[in-house]
C-alpha cells in the first residue's frame, strides 16, 4: 500500500476523443510524476508537476497535459486520443525533501483507444 | 535513445537459489538507481536502491551492485522465492534540479521461481 491512488482503473475510449486520469498523492509529497507504460515496456515518464506547476517533461506531444491541485492531486489530461495512447498510466508522488527512495507509484489507469 | 537497458526479457530460477538481473545504462550523468518489482495489475513497488557513491548496498535478501566504469547494476536475491515472481524494472535519475520524479526505465525482465 503506497498511498498513491488513481482513477479510474480501466476505460476504453474512441479514437479522437478526451480523456483525464486522476491520482491522489501520499500524505506531505508535494511532487507528481505521470509514466505511460506500453505492453512489454518500461514506464516512460510524461512530466511532473511540483507545487502546481510543470517542472519537467519527457518526450511526449502537447496533447499531454496535466494539472496539480492545491492538496497535491494531479490529473492527466490526453486530448485527440490515438490508438497508440493505449497504456498503462502510472503516477507516482514523492517529496524532494526526501528525494531518495521515495517515489511511490499507483495501480495505474489503464487505457484502451479503440 | 534507450539509455538504461536491460537485456535479458526473461530469467528462470530454482526456488532457494540465487537469482542475477542485470542492467546496464549509457547516461553518466545518472547518479541513482532503483530497483521496482512489479505484479500483473499492480503499480511498480520500489525494492532498493543504490547511490553512485557506493558500489553496494544490501536489504535483507536483496543486493545491488554498482560498477560505474562498466556502467553496469545487477540485483541479487539470495535465496529466491516463488513469490519473488515478477517483473523487475530497473530505473536510473539524476539528482538536482528539477529531476526528483523522472526516472528513466528499462524494458523490465520476467523473473520465474520455481519450486
């Protein structure tokens, strides 16, 4: 149990439509992550947000978006959704102050683009 | 760019006997590694770590080594266990600045014990 949980846990979207994903952080991590994981693959790391504001990004297209609440929660947000997004969405909270050890991963969402 | 890889997809071991992942990255400016193991429908669960200040760290029946010049990691689990069956992904970062969250990961290998 990490105390990182997201939401929801599975959907099937159309290709071209929105989707957003949902995670709630661990208690006092101020630092979110969002990974895309493919089958077969390893996470890839889409950004991070730390106080509410992206502070890093991996090589994904604008269409990936993201915000972090004031408690720290974050959202996903995948516009123009392609049969390629289909994944597993990991997020991860962690606290810079801790920075060793302490990134903590969800279940994940998992996406299906049809 | 794939700049931590880990190159078996699969091992296969005997309950009680020592189980060897390797990983090797290309990045010298990564400066942290971590071990996650991760089940079917479960998010990845962090195992261990190692700081490129050492070159081993030991937690129980888990060993990482580190050889910087090779820029070469392995995890030892001695002895295994059947419920150490899972995927293992190794994960690289750079300390500093903004890089607290970003981790680079490999393709993760499918570790079996056996009874």
């Amino acid at each position: 149990e990490t105390g990182v949980t997201q939401s929801p846990t599975h959907l099937i979207k159309t290709r071209g439509q929105q989707v957003t994903l949902r995670c709630s952080s661990q208690s006092g991590h101020n630092t979110v992550s969002w990974y895309q994981q493919a089958l077969g693959q390893g996470p890839q790391f889409i950004f991070q947000y730390y106080r509410e504001e992206e502070n890093g990004r991996g090589n994904f297209p604008p269409r990936f978006s993201g915000l972090q609440f004031p408690n720290y929660s974050s959202e996903l947000n995948v516009n123009a959704l392609e049969l390629d997004d289909s994944a597993l969405y990991l997020c991860a909270s962690s606290n810079p102050s801790e920075w060793r050890d302490t990134i903590y991963f969800g279940e994940g969402s998992w996406l299906t683009v049809v | 760019d794939q700049q931590v890889k880990q190159n078996s997809p699969s091992l296969s071991v005997q309950e009680g006997r020592i189980s060897i992942l390797n990983c090797d990255y290309t990045n010298s400016m990564f400066d942290y590694f971590l071990w996650y193991k991760k089940y079917p429908a479960e998010g990845p669960t962090f195992l261990i770590s190692i700081s490129s200040i050492k070159d081993k760290n030991e937690d129980g029946r888990f060993t990482v080594f580190l050889n910087k010049s090779a820029k070469h990691l392995s995890l030892h689990i001695v002895p295994s266990q059947p419920g150490d069956s899972a995927v293992y992904f190794c994960a690289a970062r750079r300390t500093g600045g903004t890089s607290y969250g970003k981790l680079t990961f490999g393709q993760g290998t499918i570790l079996t014990v056996h009874p």
